[in-house]
C-alpha cells in the first residue's frame, strides 16, 4: 500500500550539526529532564515487562560522536548489580552502560544527499541555522 504517491510533498524537521557544548548542555541539562527521559527506558521495561532495575542504580551520559554526527545517550550502572528479565539474570558491570538512544545532526547538504537516496527531490529548506524544515517531493 503506498501512501505517498509521485507528486506528494513531505515535510521532515531535522535537528542541525551545531556547537558541541551546546548540543551537550540540551542533552546533559542542569534541571534533569533528558536523563529522567532516558531513565523512563528502564521504568518502562520494569513495569511492562516485569523487569526489575534499580533506576538509583543508572546514571545518564549523552556525548556528541563526530564520526556518527549524533548524540549518543547511555544508562550506566553505578555499581555492579544483577537485573532479572524474562528469567534471564542479566549481570552489569560498574561503569558498564546501555546505549538507549542516537540522535542524529545534520548538515542541510547531508540531509539532502539521504533524501536523494531514498527518492525524495529537494524542493525548499526553512532553517534558523538550529533546525531545518525540508519540504521534498516524490
């Protein structure tokens, strides 16, 4: 089933390639609001899943890779502990972490270069040099 047929337009938001310490302090924030999201990975699985994590037991660390050009997040355990899952006992080093999440930055070139690939044409791009709306047509 297509949903979207030659001729459509498709909005897409990307966050831009920006200032590493800026890109740190938005997923690194003082008030705790990334890690407390991050840390919900955890409450989920314990409360859906039957697992039990000790959330006091996780910190949370998100640092930009350049290579990847994305934010990577992580949980990493304070201490060594043991979790129980689907009765699987899963054994967690001090230091050892759970990577949670990649956030890809884009360059507005790059992003095009992906739409390409994937069929899409280019057509108008909305940036406040932070973020970019790109309109593509199929």
């Amino acid at each position: 089933m297509k949903l979207l047929f030659a001729g459509a337009l498709f909005l897409v938001g990307v966050d831009l390639v920006k200032d590493q310490a800026v890109l740190y302090r938005a997923y690194n924030d003082s008030a705790g609001v990334t890690a407390e999201f991050n840390l919900n990975l955890l409450a989920r699985i314990n409360r859906e899943l039957g697992a039990d994590f000790d959330l006091a037991a996780f910190e949370h660390r998100a640092f930009f890779d350049a290579a990847q050009s994305r934010i990577e997040m992580h949980l990493i355990s304070t201490k060594p502990q043991q979790v129980h899952l689907n009765g699987a006992t899963i054994d967690f080093g001090r230091g050892e972490t759970i990577h949670t999440e990649n956030s890809y930055k884009y360059t507005v070139e790059s992003f095009q270069v992906l739409a390409r690939g994937a069929g899409w044409s280019p057509v108008e791009v909305f940036s406040d040099g932070l973020f970019a709306v790109h309109a593509l047509r199929r």
